[in-house]
C-alpha cells in the first residue's frame, strides 16, 4: 500500500512563489509516473504537471513556464516549484502517483492565490 503525503500549500499573493511537496510513504516503483492534480472551486479536477520515473515530464499549457516539477526516485518524493503565481491558480493540489498500473492519490493541499 502506497501513502501520499502532500505538504507546503498556504495563502500567497499574485506573483508569488509556492512549492509544494508530496512524500511517497510505502513502495513506489521506479518506472512510475508521479505528479501533481488540482481542482479549483466548481471546477473539474484537472492534469498540472507529470513526470515519469525516466525524467520526462508533461505539464498544462496554462503553468508551463511558471511551474516546475522535480522527483527524488531515491526518496520517493515529487515536488512542484510555483511561481508567477496567479488568482487562477487558487485550488487543492492533490499529488499522485501510478505504480504497476494503479492509482494513488494524496488528501491534498490548499494553494490560495490573493490578488
């Protein structure tokens, strides 16, 4: 059984920076892919930013350059370094993981961007 532990979400201004982390507790396999979620009020959950246990990574047209994910294979965590950070950002950020073709899922943390 795999646990995702996410940490660092909180209030922060229009054009600040975020960076949120999601530590894997339990087996993860190497090969796979780990990354971020989020859902904003009303709206759909929706794909931020994935990168697969080989580095490639996959992120929403609406954060590629402002958003930066990173994994640390050896301790089994996935980070995401926000910045530029914008009203339309505020949402829970859920970190998941697919290992050997299942799902996992964190509780998630609140991102609040005031503006």
């Amino acid at each position: 059984q795999v646990q995702l532990v996410e940490s660092g979400g909180g209030l922060v201004q229009a054009g600040g920076s975020l960076r949120l982390s999601c530590a894997a507790a339990g087996s993860i396999f190497r090969g796979s892919i780990m990354g971020w979620f989020r859902q904003a009020p009303g709206k759909q959950r929706e794909l931020v930013a994935t990168m697969s246990g080989g580095g490639r990574t996959s992120y929403v047209d609406s954060v590629k350059g402002r958003f930066t994910i990173s994994r640390d294979n050896a301790e089994n965590t996935v980070s995401l370094q926000m910045t530029s950070l914008k009203s339309e950002d505020t949402a829970v950020y859920y970190c998941y993981a697919n290992s050997l073709m299942k799902d996992y899922w964190g509780k998630g943390t609140l991102v609040t961007v005031s503006s």
